[in-house]
C-alpha cells in the first residue's frame, strides 16, 4: 500500500563476508558430526566430545564436561576453560564468539546468544557480539544471556533468568531482566 513504511526487505539481506568463520564445506562437516557422531555419544564419553570440539577448532580445558545434548553453531568461536560443565540442551549460539572461564557450570537448557539483527536496517543486517563468562560462574537452568555481555567471576545467575546487562563478578542474580540480588 502506497504510504506504508517498510521496516524490512528480507530480499535484502546478505551474510557478512567470513561471517561463519569457515568455508560452508566445514561447517556442514561440523552440522553432519555434531548430528551424529557427538549427539549419539554415550553421556560418560566426556573425552569424545572434547575431542570432537577442538577437533573443529573449539579452545576446550582439561576435564571439561559437554553433555552430548548440547549445541553450538560454530565451535572454533568457542572457548572453555579447565573443569567446566556444560549441562544437557544447552545451545552456545556462537556467531561470534563465546568465551567461558573455569569452574564455571552453564547448566541445561541455557541458551548464550551472541548474534541478533539490526531491526532498524531495512537488509535486517546479522551481527554477532561477543559473550564472556568468567570464572567460577554458575548459571542455573534455563538462563539466556544477550549478545554481547559479560559476567563477572563467581557470579549465579537464577533459574530462568534473562541477563540484558553486563553483570560484576561475585554477584547473584534473578529474574527476567536478571537483578542483582545480594553478593555472592
């Protein structure tokens, strides 16, 4: 209709060059294994996935835990310090890149969201946004964090919580948007 605003043309839209990180032939490798060879792995082969994980260029600790229920888009943009656990479901959207300290424990159905998309561009352009979790963090189930932020050292973040903020090391934190509570 003539008058009418247009907020998107998704016609429009082009990835950005190198967006992945990796040719589409390794991506697809990696879609292919992570379906099959990481997913149908027995919970106890903890080694297996790590394996799987730096095998595709993942940065993975000593003694990490990734249940094989877990997803990421790209692991060479992850990272994943010593004894760290990443619980069953968890989806570690890695547009850009994910960066987990040690000791840290991202349990199941979390979901670290580094890509979003300018709504105010008509081409509804992709972008990807860093994320850091520090050291000795514990984020409990079903948690989403924002494109972009941080979480401080030995901070908790409360079941279903929603972070939209940065977030200072050794703080608790609940709620949808996650608020500090107290310290830890």
């Amino acid at each position: 209709m003539a008058g009418e605003k247009t907020y998107q043309q998704l016609d429009q839209f082009k990835l950005p060059p190198n967006f992945r990180g990796r040719g589409a032939v390794t991506v697809q490798l990696w879609w292919i294994v992570q379906s099959t060879l990481f997913a149908c792995s027995p919970q106890f082969m903890y080694g297996w996935r790590r394996f799987l994980l730096r095998a595709f260029g993942a940065n993975i600790g000593r003694n990490v835990i990734v249940r094989p229920t877990v997803k990421t888009q790209f692991p060479w943009k992850v990272t994943i310090g010593d004894h760290s656990w990443i619980g069953d479901e968890v989806i570690l959207y890695s547009l850009g890149r994910i960066n987990i300290g040690k000791n840290t424990v991202v349990s199941q159905r979390s979901y670290i969201c580094t890509g979003t998309h300018d709504y105010n561009a008509v081409a509804f352009d992709i972008e990807s946004h860093d994320i850091t979790i520090g050291d000795q963090c514990w984020l409990a189930t079903d948690v989403f964090v924002a494109p972009g932020l941080s979480i401080g050292d030995g901070s908790v973040i409360g079941a279903r919580s929603s972070v939209f903020k940065n977030i200072p090391a050794g703080k608790i934190c609940a709620g949808s948007p996650a608020v500090i509570i107290r310290n830890r």
